[in-house]
C-alpha cells in the first residue's frame, strides 16, 4: 500500500499555507503602516491648525461668497478630507472679520469672490449692512464674478466700488418666486393619504400633503412677503448702482443670466468685463504690490484668528445660535443634521443662567420652527434665564412658528426687515396608509381591545370621527398656549394676537408694524442692546455658544461617513433638500408641531 503525506498526496497545500501566512503577515504590515500614516496625517493636520495666522501689511480681507452660509463657522477640515464640497461659510466669522478689517491699518479693503450663494434674504441684508459700516472708514470693496454673480451674492456686491465680471460670466438677476411641492397625488398613488389636525388659516404647512396647489389664503401671504423683500433688494441695489427701480425691474424681466457681455456691460451692474488675472493685476496696482509678488490675501477665519480678543472674559455677552429644525432630541439621520435640540438647548441655558461670567445673553434664531413640545421647553427656559440676566432675541434669515415661539420668552427682539417670522399656529399630521397596506399589500388585521381607544394610532385603519375630536381638541390647546405666550410678551390680547396669528408669516419690517418685534436690527444691534441693559462698560467680551468643537473632537459625536454623507446629500438634492427634510422631521404618531413648510431662499 502507498504511504502518501498529505503534502504528498495534495502538494498544492505547502504554498497554500505560506501564501496565506504571507498575506497575513503583509496585511499586518499593511495595516501598521497605514494606521502610522493616519496618525501622522492627524498630527499634522492638529499641529497646522494649532498656527495662529498673521497679517500682513498691505493686505486685502478675501471674502468668498460661495456656497451656504450658516450662523456659526464649523471646522471643514473633516468633510474636506473626505472629499465633502459642502463647506459652509460662517456669518459670524465674516461680520467678526469685516469689523476688524475696518479699524486694522494692515487691512487696505475687501475683496468680495462671488459665486453661487445660497442663503436667507435677511442674512445676505446683515453682510451688506456690515459692509456699508466698513465703507465708512474710506477703505475700498472689490467685487469680482469668475463665472456667474448669483443674485443674492450680486446683492451684495453691488455696493462695492468696483464691481468685476469675467468677460463669458453673467449677473443672474430675475426677481423672487416660491415655488411648493405637492406630493398629495403621488401619496395617493401609493396608497397613503395625510390625516390633518391644524389651526390657522394661513397654516399652510400642511398643504403638500393634502393639496394640488396653493390655497388662497397661502398665495395671499407669499405674494405679500415675497413682494416685500423683492423691494427691498431692488431699492438696495439702485442706490448702490445709481439705478432706477424700473430699470432694475426691467433688467429681470429680461433674465440677466442669459445676457451677453455686451448686454450686461451696458446695463450697468457691473463695471468692468475682465479675466481673473487682469482684476487681480488691477488690485496689485492699486495696492502698489511689486512686479512678481503676490497679493496679501488674508480669509475671514484667519483674520479672527490672527487678532487677539482682549475682551474682559468676566464680562461677557453670551451669543447663542438657535439654526435649523426644531427638535425634542438628537438623531444620527443625516437627514437631521443641524437642528435646534431641544434638551440640549435647555441644557446649555441653564449653564449660561448658573455662569457668573455671562452678563447677557443674545439669543440668535435662525429656525423655521418644529416640535411644539421643544418649543415650550426652551421658551420656559429661556424665561427663567431671562429672570437672572438680560435676554435679547436677534432674528436670523427666519424665526418663524417654533421659532417665533421661543422669542416670545425673550426681554426685547431684533429682526432684519427682510427676516421671515410670525407663522403663529400649529399643527398635527399623521399618515394614514391603510390602503397601502390593506389593498395593495394584502396585509389583514385583527384586534381585540379592551377600551374604546387602545388601538389608538393604529396604522391599519383611519382615526375614527372620536379620535379625530381629540387630536384637534389638542391642536386647539396648543394653539391657545402659543397665543397666551405671545400675547404676554407683546402685551396684547388672545384676540388682538389671533387677528395677526393664523400660522400667517410676515417680513420683519411687516412685524414690526404688528408689534410681533421692537426694532429692526442686526446681530451687532442686539449685542450692543443686550450690553447695556446689563450696564456693561466698553471692554466686555462677546463669546459664542454652543462652543464649536474642531474636526478632531468632532469624531467622537459621530462617524466622519455620516458628516461627509450629509454634505453630499445637500449637494445632491439641492432644491429638493428642504422639502424633503421637512418630510423626514415629521414622524408617525400624533405629534403637534410649529413649522413653516418651506424656507425662502435667494441664490
């Protein structure tokens, strides 16, 4: 008989072995040398952002208005790295650097960089204001379109003393419109339809889900809102171009975007029709830069960075943002990024309140509003701290419904003329997708109850005509409790606030007529209130919260997948991202919420 080994038998097995030996063993190797790299890789990345930026003489403060602009500038560094072109461009970094900028001797102007800005009408209204402020100190503003001036960021530009396009570049300028999506056909098609529970005639929140086009009433306060802040952009910029409204309105009608450079030239939005290259030897020039040197560019963050606070930390006016959806708690839904979180923001209140430091608080509300519940929450909270300190609410691009909501807890309010705010009213919306699921899914049910409602909610059936009663009685209450908050702080009646509630939405300069706000304003504003209500002598410093954390220390809240994905999702959908976030924010169950269905913005 044979006497085979299994290496005789099978010798195929010895290079097996010592391939996969081999290929552990590389794979270790592998992964050794790439964790080292990776560490390296964070080390210096921690160690460049550690450098604190200087500035150097004969310097321009580079402004790129490109993308979105957000309250509070958040550390990119992550997203960058993964590839992420959702980079948000801080408000406060840049009105922060435009004050500086303006008393700084090293800092000979501004060079605006426009592109495709997308942000609220309000916040495009503060950055001009703070430019206009910084024009008072005789330095020059440079605006310079590469491709296309988006009609918020030509906006603002065209206060500058010159105003730049490349010669194949456009000014798109149209005018304003607001456009909804209805999905109510599309829910039929799939079998679901919205149970609706609201209070409010002009609450049209609920609209896409049960309409085919705008209501009345809906069509009503666009139009009025709409019309108000077109006025306001086209007045603006006559007088910073020498215009007249007819002509501005002329050249819309016309959609500058599609205009030649001939055409644009001529109509007098811009000034010059120049490569890149040109304008940039244009400013060399002008700044007396050498032959072969390069200009002293110096971005916002930087410039905050470089200059040293001397503010009496003892002393402090605390500014805390309030931007995004309106929610009871914190998601990991990439969907639910950037919301206003209800237990957090009690939480941090309650430390600004116990903080000897923190003198007055300003709250800044960027917020189209959300959950009722969170609502109340802060609003409470926001008066207790209000008892301790002065609390000055500064409206962002919007602060409607919720957002309205927890103002009213404030001492005094600011809101930009263009601000979007008022939406009084709430709502319940719950889906009903028994034909979904009966008829076309087959799917059978059977229930044994012991009271008349313990399947209350039940997602195989309508709410009967009882439960119905009870949803909208809750409805009802929440609305009175929205109006009584109002109606103490405004010092009116629940009748005079019912009169100018309804869920109606209004422009800032519109709320302050209504006496929804006291004064129109900017963020610097209700700084400056807020400090001397708390008597505070020159000298104090104004301090962000919630402090935002650098890119590293953001790894530890959530994955850099689930950041990187977020920003890729808003690239993606673009106009479809709002709508469709606010879809996601309405969750089953019978939660009342305090939300605008959509928020204007100009691009």
């Amino acid at each position: 008989m044979e006497n085979n080994t299994p290496q005789q038998k099978f010798p195929w097995t010895k290079h097996f072995w010592l391939n996969v030996l081999s290929s552990t063993v590389g794979f270790i190797i592998g992964g050794l040398i790439m964790t080292l790299l990776l560490f390296a890789l964070i080390g210096a990345l921690v160690s460049s952002s550690d450098d604190t930026p200087t500035v150097k003489s004969n310097s321009l403060l580079h402004i790129n208005l490109d993308g979105a602009i957000t309250e509070q500038q958040q550390d990119n560094t992550l997203q960058s790295l993964l590839g992420s072109d959702d980079e948000s461009i801080g408000l406060d970094k840049i009105l922060k650097a435009i004050s500086i900028a303006k008393d700084n001797n090293d800092i000979k102007g501004i060079w605006l960089e426009c592109g495709a800005l997308s942000t609220y009408p309000a916040t495009l209204q503060e950055l001009r204001q703070a430019l206009l402020d910084f024009k008072k100190s005789g330095k020059p503003i440079y605006a310079y379109g590469n491709d296309t001036y988006g009609q918020g960021g030509y906006y603002v530009c065209s206060l500058a003393d010159t105003v730049a396009l490349n010669p194949i570049g456009s000014v798109d300028w149209h005018g304003m419109c607001s456009q909804i999506m209805f999905f109510k056909d599309l829910m039929a098609k799939l079998g679901v339809k919205m149970q609706v529970y609201k209070v409010g005639t002009y609450k049209s929140a609920v609209e896409p889900f049960t309409e085919t086009q705008m209501s009345a009433a809906n069509r009503e306060q666009i139009t009025a809102y709409l019309t108000d802040i077109w006025q306001t952009f086209v007045n603006d910029v006559c007088k910073s171009r020498k215009m007249q409204p007819e002509k501005a309105n002329e050249l819309a009608d016309k959609f500058m975007a599609f205009a030649g450079s001939k055409e644009t030239k001529a109509s007098g939005l811009v000034d010059l029709m120049m490569y890149k290259d040109e304008f940039t030897d244009m400013l060399k020039k002008k700044l007396g830069v050498k032959e072969g040197d390069d200009l002293n560019l110096i971005t916002p963050s930087a410039l905050c960075e470089a200059t040293s606070d001397k503010g009496d930390k003892d002393n402090q006016v605390a500014v805390y943002y309030a931007e995004g959806e309106i929610v009871d708690e914190a998601s990991t839904n990439p969907m639910s990024e950037g919301n206003v979180v209800g237990d957090k923001v009690c939480k941090d209140l309650q430390k600004l309140a116990k903080d000897d430091n923190v003198k007055a608080v300003v709250l800044r509300i960027n917020s189209p509003g959300g959950s009722a519940f969170a609502s109340e929450q802060m609003w409470h909270n926001i008066k207790v701290l209000a008892k301790k300190k002065p609390v000055v609410v500064s409206m962002g691009g919007v602060a409607a419904s919720g957002g309205y909501y927890i103002a009213a807890g404030a001492d005094y309010i600011f809101a930009e003329p263009t601000t979007i705010t008022g939406s009084i009213g709430i709502f319940g919306m719950i889906p009903d997708a028994s034909e979904l699921m009966t008829n076309k899914l087959g799917l059978k049910f059977d229930v044994v109850n012991t009271n008349k409602m313990s399947d209350f909610g039940d997602m195989s059936r309508p709410f009967n005509e009882q439960e119905g009663q009870r949803i909208q009685a809750h409805v009802e209450e929440g609305y009175t409790l929205f109006m009584t908050r109002v109606a103490d702080a405004r010092k009116k009646t629940l009748a005079q606030v019912d009169s100018i509630a309804q869920g109606r939405v209004w422009t800032g300069t519109q709320a302050l007529k209504l006496g929804l706000v006291d004064k129109l304003g900017s963020l610097q504003d209700a700084i400056n209130y807020a400090a001397s209500k708390a008597k505070l002598k020159e000298g104090y410093a104004v301090v962000g919260y919630p402090e935002t954390l650098p890119w590293y220390a953001q790894l530890a809240i959530s994955s850099a997948e689930e950041q990187a994905f977020a920003g890729r999702l808003r690239s993606l959908l673009g106009d479809f991202y709002e709508p469709l976030q606010a879809i996601n924010s309405i969750k089953n169950g019978c939660t009342v919420y305090a939300r605008l269905p959509y928020i204007i913005k100009i691009k």
